[in-house]
C-alpha cells in the first residue's frame, strides 16, 4: 500500500509548544496539530475555538458531559464528519504537517491512515478471516494475506482465540472478542492512528480491562485518541486527558468548548481549571 | 467549612461523598485536640512536678490510638470505594499523613511524662523553668496552628506555621545551653531527661508543621517550596 502520498518525509518537526493555552509542550513530536477547529451542523455551532496537539505514540483521552464536543473533534481527524451533509468544518487540522482538510486531501485515503474504532462491536457479517482481510483487499494489497491477517489479529491479541476458527463468522465471538476483531480490522490497513469512540462501554470489566491493556501494547505502534464516559478508564490508559464542557452563549446556544488539556497525571490531581475539577470529582450536575 | 463551599452549583452531586469527606476532617481535627489536651497535662506535669499527672497522660494516650485507628480505616475504605480524584483525593492522602504525624504526637506527649517519672519530678531552677515553660507553650501553640489548619482550609498554613516554629527553635537550643550550664547542680541523669524532653517539644512543633504543610498541599496541590514530603 503506498502511504507516501499522505506522510511526508522526512518525519514532521518538533513542536516547541506553549504557543497557545490548552497545548501543553509536547516531548514527542505531535501527530496531530488543531489549531483554531469550529465544527457546524447546520445552524448549530457543536464546537467552538479547539486548540490542541496530538504527540505521536501516545494515548490521548477526550472527556466531558454529553454534548460537550468530544467525539465531533474526535470525527475530525479522519474526517467523518463529510458523511454529515450539513457539517462544516472551520479553522485547521494539520496531519504530520498536512493540512487533513486541503483540496487536495481524499478522505477516503485519510480513514485508511486513521483507523476508527466504535462504541458497539460491528463487525460484518463474514468469516474472522474476512473481516480483517476486507480493508487491504480495498486496497488491492498484494501481499501475503494469510501473513497480514495473523499479524493483525496477533497485534490485537485475539489470534490465540481464533486462529483455529478463522472461517467462522465474526458473530460466533464475544463482545469483548468482537471489539478485538474491530481493532484488528482497523490496523490492517497499516494506519498509524487509532481513534475510538468509546470502546469499551458496551463490554463488561474484565473485556474492557483486556481492550485498555491492548490500547497501552498499541501505543508502541500507533497514535491513539480515545473518547470515554468512562474517567477512571482515561485515568487508567492515557498519557494526555483533553477535558471538553458544554458552554451556554448569550444567545443561550449551548457549544463545546475545550476546557484543559494536561498530562493525565496533573489533570487527575492538580487540575488547573474549577470546571475540570468540578467534572472528574463528580460535583458537576 | 465545607471542603467545597468554595464552587456554588445549582446542580451538585455526591452529597453523600461529600459528608464522607467532611466526617474525617472533622474526625482529624478532634483527634489533633485530644493530642493538644494530653500535650497540656504533659506540660503541667513537668512544669509543677505532677507526678500524679504521669498516668492520665498515659491513659489519655488510649483515645488517641483507638480514634487513629478508625480514622486511617475509614480513609482507606474512601479511597477504595470512591476512586477519589483532584482535591478530595488530596484531602484523603494528607489524611494518611496527618494522622502518623498526630499518632506520633500522641506517643510523644507519654514520651515527656515518662522522662519526669525516671526522675521522680525534676530539680528546679528558675531559669530552667522559665524555658521550659515557653518551650511548652510555644509548642503547644504550634502544633495547634496545624489542627486549626485542618478546620480552616487556610492555604497559607504552611509557611505560617513554619515561621511559628522558629521560636520553638530558638527556645529549644536556650534550654540546652542552659541545661548544660547547670548539669552539675542538678546531676547528669536530671541533664539527660530535661534535654529529651526539650527535644520530644520540639518534635511536636514540627508535626505541627508538617502537618499545616499538608493542608497547604490539599488546596494548592503543592507543599511550599522546599517542603515536599520525602520520597517513599
């Protein structure tokens, strides 16, 4: 698969950081760049004034009450937002320096370096084999395919547990062994992103204990962005917690903002901003 | 206070979790009295030779131990349940601290008692106990500044209690001098146990430091400079 056209060589400069609040300096080089991000649907302004770097090989986790934001930012990273006819995006998403949002830019191309992962298990309905064999053969991939969907499978540490049933349909495994087949289709198609609206909220402890330990195994190879509902699971598996809050304009139009965006750790015991701590010590109502 | 009566919300939840909190710090707080009220009958006992004192310090220790006890139970069943973050979680680890830091005082104050009783009372000189009886005092007054701290919130505690302590520095290194100074008149064994109690107040005062210190850390997120708590 050719992904020359999309990342540039050599890899994107450091990034000193500090230029804007909300973008703590990163020590990694950053992935992602949003600078300035608005997003519409129709009349309605879902996201206001986003500013935040995404560093490379680490697990980024967006958090907030419903509404605040978090999975519209999370959309715009690999564009998914064009499925929403009235959506419009303003302001910039940069990709290893690329503007994600230039005419140039094919989205579909854009979703096969950054891979999605959803909140429900959705595989297809085929064969183990087929689901995570579906992506590169889109791509007209022409190697070892056999070799390709063992890797794949491994990486999502599900391969144990299917390699004897590969031809059997996707729907004969668990959630949590569903959520994994997903994963694995995902990182077929050699992305470099992962970004998961949260994964693990339809499955029960233990498969979403085994889907963060995966996530924290990933992170060596891919960039990944989660959002979760769920704090103690952002507290648990990232490196970086964007905080996102509902804001009531004066025309009472109700937008998300980006509150704080820390290193997990500080944002966890030192939170900077009285909304973020009202929010993760449960005061917000 | 309430530990978050500084955010008004018409919506607030965890009301429950809320009155949890609360419940230690109140509990925090009475321990620390008990500890300043065993820490005065010490002080009376060996500034007028009340050997009858001796014991009820020991007894008073009892209460100390058993409501240390509770507290550090009931602190480690909140960090279980409640997955504390931000300031409570703050609150719940100075906790942890602050009851060693008070369960030491406690044990300190039995400590001083003890030193009068190998001596049958001590001989008396009135330069001696004119320091002495500042030294109580002024630890004494220290080691309050921390419980007040506990009730008040105040995020300058540390360094003001730091300051306090001075004087329990100063008063402590008069008093050796001076126990120096009449060791023979009063014998070597008398030298000895004045010179460890001198050195049990000083103690005291800096539990009340550290303990103001913790307070300082629970709303601001971070000692005072050059204060941090060592490593584990």
């Amino acid at each position: 698969m050719d992904t020359t056209d999309l990342i540039p060589e050599p890899p994107i400069d450091l990034r000193t950081g500090g230029n804007a609040p909300t973008a703590p300096s990163h020590d990694r080089p950053a992935i992602f760049e949003v600078d300035g991000l608005d997003v519409f649907y129709g009349d309605f302004h879902a996201v206001q004034d986003v500013t935040l770097d995404i560093a490379r090989n680490e697990i980024t986790a967006f958090i907030g009450p419903s509404g605040c934001g978090k999975s519209t930012v999370l959309r715009c990273f690999n564009r998914m937002n064009d499925l929403i006819p009235t959506a419009r995006v303003e302001g910039s998403v940069r990709y290893h320096g690329l503007d994600l949002y230039g005419p140039d830019v094919d989205p579909v191309q854009v979703r096969r370096h950054v891979g999605m992962v959803f909140q429900r298990p959705n595989p297809f309905p085929k064969s183990i084999y087929d689901n995570v064999a579906f992506g590169p053969k889109i791509a007209k991939y022409d190697g070892d395919m056999d070799a390709l969907v063992e890797a794949s499978l491994t990486k999502a540490a599900l391969w144990d547990e299917v390699k004897d049933k590969l031809r059997d349909s996707a729907y004969t495994l668990s959630g949590g062994q569903q959520q994994r087949l997903c994963i694995a289709r995902a990182i077929a198609t050699s992305p470099d992103v992962l970004l998961m609206d949260e994964p693990a909220s339809a499955l029960d402890p233990i498969a979403t204990l085994r889907i963060e330990e995966l996530m924290y195994e990933l992170k060596e190879e891919y960039s990944i962005i989660i959002v979760t509902h769920n704090m103690q699971q952002a507290s648990r598996v990232s490196d970086r917690t964007a905080f996102f809050n509902i804001e009531v304009t004066d025309g009472g139009q109700r937008t998300g903002r980006l509150v704080e965006f820390s290193e997990t750790a500080t944002l966890f015991t030192r939170p900077q901003h009285p909304q973020t701590e009202d929010y993760i010590t449960g005061r917000f109502g | 206070m309430a530990l978050h009566d500084d955010h008004h919300h018409p919506h607030e939840l965890r009301h429950h979790f809320d009155d949890e909190l609360d419940e230690i710090r109140r509990g925090l707080v009475t321990l620390g009295s008990l500890v300043v009220a065993n820490l005065s009958r010490a002080g009376s006992a060996i500034l007028e030779n009340r050997l009858d004192l001796v014991g009820e310090v020991r007894h008073g220790d009892e209460p100390i131990d058993a409501l240390y006890a509770q507290l550090e139970r009931e602190t480690f069943q909140i960090l279980a349940l409640q997955q504390p973050v931000a300031k409570d979680l703050r609150l719940l680890v100075a906790a942890t601290r602050i009851l060693y830091e008070m369960e030491r005082s406690g044990d300190l104050a039995v400590n001083i008692v003890n030193c009068l009783d190998r001596e049958h009372g001590f001989p008396r000189r009135a330069d001696l106990d004119v320091l002495l009886g500042r030294l109580v005092a002024a630890s004494a007054r220290v080691f309050s500044m921390g419980v007040e701290a506990i009730a008040s919130l105040d995020e300058n505690a540390g360094p003001a209690t730091d300051s306090a302590d001075d004087e329990v520095d100063e008063l402590t290194g008069r008093l050796f001098t001076e126990i120096h100074r009449v060791s023979e008149e009063i014998g070597l064994d008398a030298a000895i146990e004045l010179t460890r109690v001198g050195r049990f107040l000083e103690r005291i005062a800096d539990h009340g430091v550290n303990i103001a210190e913790n307070i300082t850390y629970v709303v601001t997120g971070s000692f005072p400079d050059g204060h941090e708590p060592p490593a584990p």
